[in-house]
C-alpha cells in the first residue's frame, strides 16, 4: 500500500509538472502594463527620400515601426539589449539610433546603412557601453534618414528601455524547458525583449509553422499582427 500510494504522488507530481510546462509553452501572448510614459511606436515621414503617404492611407508596412509593446517601454533582463524594428521599403540609406539615461544623457548613438529593403532590422546594444541597471529606465530614439542635410522629414520613433531582474523561479525552468518554449516563458514573466529575441533566432534557424505560429501569436498580442510575414533580417 505505500509503495502504491507512493507511486501515485509521483504520478501527480509528474502531472503537475507536465501540465505548467505546457503552460509555460504555449503562453505566446504578452501584457504591458501601460506606464503612460510618452512615446511613438510608428514613425511616419511627410517629405524626403522615405515613402510617403497620406496619414488615413498608411499602414504599419509603410512605415518605421518598433517592435514594441502598445505602452511603448521595452522591458529587458539584458544589459546590453538586442533591439527590433520594422523599417519599410524605402530609398533612405541610413538610420540613426541614440539610447539616454534618466538625466538625458547620451550613452549611445549610432547611425548604420540600411538595405532599401522591407523587414525586421536587429540593433545590438554593444558590450562597450555602459550596462543597463536593473531598475532603471533609458530612453530611446530611432529613425530613418530620410534627408542628411534636412533632418526635418525624419521617420522617428521613441521610447522608454527597463531594466529588470530575470527571477530565480525563471531561470531555473529556463534550464529544463527546450528553446522553442522560452519565448512563452518570457511573455509570461514580463520581460518582452527576451520573449521577442527568443523566437526571431528561432526563425532565422528553423523557421517551421510552429515557430511560425508563436511568432504570429505574440506580435498580435501586441497590435503589430500586420508584420508577421516580414523577414528578419541578419
């Protein structure tokens, strides 16, 4: 009877763990907590060599849009932050972005070549620069050249970085959860860099429907559902 009844809190203990795995996987939906800190998540120009066109007949895929929350503030365990944005089709060769502490300091400004082409863009923060605190807030600027001699009809887009600490209970299922999983645990937790990051290297190394599908998931979750199809760009 002991071993039997044994036998059976390892089944439930087992089961537990089963079904908050699953949980943990198939959270693909992230919740900001809607600070009210200013910001501008779309940039849209109205003159230049950037596309234009009327505000009531723009969409996101005409614009320069971060890959952030609705409340405009990127949360991050990261100190050097890998950051995304989608940048439009354009004839723009340059983008510029800068990263401020709370005084409005510069700790970061970088201008880099761009494409022409649509898609998602990844800026890494380097390692050079001063780490991000946990508890802090930076604040960042991004936009798409559209005339270096008249910086007037940028596309600019603005917002706010946190720093926060990744959680013991996090990192240890971080260890025991396979990589495809991550992403879930980290919207659930939160910290929407990491919950974004995770699932972009899933697709740039195994693009399948599922990965697919998490990635469609989550970016709806956020209001940017219309960029799901945009390639990530290395």
């Amino acid at each position: 009877m002991g071993f039997l009844r044994s036998g059976l809190l390892c089944l439930v203990a087992a089961t537990v763990v089963t079904v908050s795995l699953v949980d943990v996987a198939s959270a693909q939906r992230f919740t900001p907590k809607n600070r009210g800190l200013p910001g501008r998540r779309e940039g849209g120009g109205t003159r230049g060599a950037c596309p234009t066109l009327q505000t009531d007949q723009r969409t996101l895929q005409d614009s320069v849009v971060a890959i952030v929350p609705q409340d405009n503030v990127i949360t991050t365990a990261s100190d050097h932050p890998t950051l995304m944005w989608h940048v439009p089709k354009t004839s723009a060769t340059s983008a510029s972005f800068i990263l401020l502490n709370e005084k409005g300091e510069e700790l970061y400004a970088q201008d880099f070549a761009l494409s022409g082409k649509a898609g998602i863009i990844r800026l890494s923060v380097p390692q050079t620069t001063q780490p991000l605190q946990v508890g802090k807030t930076y604040q960042w600027k991004f936009a798409l050249v559209c005339d270096a001699d008249d910086r007037s009809g940028d596309m600019v887009t603005e917002g706010w970085i946190e720093r926060v600490n990744l959680p013991e209970d996090v990192q240890r299922k971080l260890q025991t959860l396979p990589a495809k999983d991550h992403s879930g645990l980290y919207a659930e937790s939160g910290i929407w860099q990491e919950a974004l990051n995770s699932l972009a290297d899933l697709r740039l190394q195994n693009p399948d429907p599922a990965v697919q599908s998490d990635w469609k998931s989550l970016l709806q979750s956020v209001d940017l559902g219309d960029l799901v199809q945009d390639p990530v760009m290395q």
